[in-house]
C-alpha cells in the first residue's frame, strides 16, 4: 500500500465548490488535481488542470484517468459508468460501492437497514397503488422522495393527508420514489468522518445542523448531542464505511429523535464526499475534512481531526453573498467565496465561519 508521493496528479470527478475546496486542500500538500466536468465550474480557478466532457462519455473520461494517479468524487449523482470507466484505469476512492448505494435513495434505505442502523419506515413507489398502500401501512404525514438526483430538499413532496396523495405523484414526474415516514426528531447533527486506505478512522465533532427550505442553512460546533449519544453516532458511520470498504471522507446525517427514545437516533441520508456541515473544520481545525480526504485518497495517514475553537458556520445562498462586504469587515468571520458569478435562488454561492474560543473539549 504505497502513499501517492507530492506532484501526484488527484482526478476529481465533478467541479463545483466541493472540488475547488479540495484542490486548494491538495495544493497545500503538494498534490495536483485534474477535474473532469460537463460544465464550468467554481473548481476550475483553482485547479492545475481540467477537461470539459460529458460524464456519459466513457472514452473521454478513461482518457482523463489515464492522465492522473488515482480518482475522487466531488458530487454524488456521477452516472456509475463514468466511474466504471476511470476504475478500469485508476483506483477510484471512495469506490463505486458507495456511490451506488448515496445515489438511489431505496437502495441506500435498504443497505442502512441491513446494517441494523435505524431509519425511517420506507417504501417502494412505483405506482398509485404502491402509495396507497404504503400509506396505509405508514400512516401520514410522510414524505415522498425520488429515488435519485434529489438534492437539498428538491424533488420532495410531504403527504400530510391521503387526499394529498392524488397529485403528489404527479408532482414528482411519476419517478420512481420512495416514501418515508416523517420523523419526529429534536434536532438533525452529522458524522463526519475519515477513513484512509489502512482501515484507520477518525471523526470530526459532530455539528447541529440547521435547514431552510431543506438546504443546510448551519451547522454549530460544540453540538449538543449527549456524549453517550455521541459514541453510537460515530459507531453507525464506522459501520457503514467499514461495510463500504471506504475511503475518503464519508458524512452520515442523522435525526436526534431525544435520548429516552427507543432509538435515539435515526439515519436520515449517507454522502460519499466531502459534506456541507464539515465545511467549519477549515477554520477550527488543523486539518480540515478536504485535507484529510486528499490524504486518505493519495493513501497518506489521516491527520488529527481535533477541532481548536468553536464555530458556527452559515452558508450563503443566493444574494446572502451580497453581504460580502460586512462579513470580510468582521474580525472573526472565516469568508469563504466560491467564484460563482451568477447569484440565483437557492445557489450555495459560499460560507463564512464565526469562530470563538473553545468553550468544551
Ligand atoms: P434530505 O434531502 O432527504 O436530506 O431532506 C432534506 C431535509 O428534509 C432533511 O435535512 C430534514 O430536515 C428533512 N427531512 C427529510 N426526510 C425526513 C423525514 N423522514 N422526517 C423528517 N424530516 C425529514
């Protein structure tokens, strides 16, 4: 098992923020990334190099892994040919395991289950009389979900009633979905966690995340997830990346339901990436979750993951980042920008992280 020595060459699959944070990650060990992407993206700026192609095209990208050491995953919805292709080529960290399981919502529900993790009762939704019944089996209110390329809260419908089932269907395109119960939780965290090509795991604290409109609006750290509570949270993300043979980082989001429930906590999705609620360990920790993925990939030993002082971190979505300005002038403001020129509704144009001395270890 050799460590991909500084001047490797880190193929990226997909080029958006997530991609450019990496590269500025790899940059500072050493390390080049070459991006593959259908499109421009915020990566490219930062980036030693990049091919525009469609990931459909699986000559073009086993022609791009040619040219690099070993392949990443920036975004889950890359088509699995496209990884089949770079996999004939190069390793591909995290795997296409992974990826298969993040990117269909029923598999991922069925693979969490078999783990003996707790989820939210689901369902299959292939048709009227599917939902039907599954409502029937489930009550309401819950929440009909597309199977894949949901994302943030898109191509989701919340059934409250029966009645709302009529056109729920329709409203998803008729797509093959899924429905789940809704939970009743306290409040949402996320594992975020490491682990590298010897097996070896590490996690970062776990954050309070907060939503709007289904996006992750913050995420706090110090959390106020009970430390018992804590412990088993980090135990199901270690279950599902030994089960994955993972690599790389891996976020596990997950439903505080309270601590006297029969199961404290449900899992709600698995993201085979670097995650939005990690995004304050580039302030508040030596080494942030971008470096520790690049490390893992390149097969070097995960760094610590300890968190140095206390962070809040909000994201910009949209016009927020027209508060550029007031956040740059604002001494313990972290601001981060990712390069996109156009703001529109529900864009994650960047972040900024308000950091404070460390209240609890
Ligand atoms: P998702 O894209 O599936 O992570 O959903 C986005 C957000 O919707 C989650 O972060 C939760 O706030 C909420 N949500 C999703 N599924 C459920 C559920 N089964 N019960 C309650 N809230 C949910």
């Amino acid at each position: 098992m050799s460590a991909l020595p500084p001047g490797s060459v880190i193929g990226i699959l997909g080029g958006g923020q997530l991609g450019r944070m990496l590269a500025i990650a790899a940059a500072r060990l050493g390390q080049q990334v070459h991006i593959y992407s259908d499109a421009t993206g915020p990566a490219f700026d930062v980036a030693s190099r990049h091919t525009v192609g469609s990931y459909e095209d699986t000559d073009a990208v086993a022609a791009w892994a040619r040219e690099v050491d070993v392949v990443t995953y920036e975004f889950e919805n890359v088509p699995l040919s496209a990884v089949a292709a770079a996999a004939a080529v190069n390793p591909v960290r995290p795997g296409a395991r992974a990826l298969e399981v993040a990117q269909d919502r029923l598999v991922e529900k069925q693979f969490v289950a078999s783990l003996g993790l707790p989820v939210a009762p689901f369902a299959a939704i292939d048709s009227d009389a599917d939902l039907t019944r599954a409502l029937q089996e489930i009550g309401t209110p819950v929440l009909l979900k597309t199977r894949r390329l949901g994302y943030d809260g898109k191509g989701q419908v919340r059934i409250k009633t029966p009645a709302r089932a009529a056109t729920a269907l329709d409203e998803i395109g008729r797509a093959p979905a899924i429905v789940e119960g809704f939970v009743t939780f306290e409040y949402e965290v996320s594992v975020i966690l490491v682990r590298g090509l010897d097996g070896h795991t590490a996690s970062y604290d776990i954050p309070l995340n907060t939503h709007v409109d289904g996006i992750l609006a913050t995420s706090t750290v110090p959390g106020p997830l009970p430390a018992a509570i804590t412990k088993q949270a980090v135990e199901f993300a270690e279950r599902v990346a030994v089960a994955l043979e993972y690599v790389g980082v891996l976020a596990v989001e997950l439903f505080f339901v309270g601590a006297d429930a029969n199961t404290p906590l449900v899992v709600n999705e698995i993201a085979p990436r670097v995650h939005n609620s990690g995004h304050w360990t580039l302030d508040a920790c030596a080494v942030s979750q971008f470096e520790n993925h690049i490390r893992a990939v390149s097969g070097w030993p995960i760094a610590s993951t300890d968190r140095q002082v206390d962070a809040v971190m909000s994201n910009l979505i949209g016009s927020d980042i027209n508060a550029w300005q007031s956040l740059a002038a604002e001494s313990s403001a972290c601001l981060h920008v990712y390069g996109k020129r156009d703001a529109r509704p529900g864009r994650k144009m960047g972040h900024f992280t308000r950091i404070s001395p460390k209240t609890q270890s």
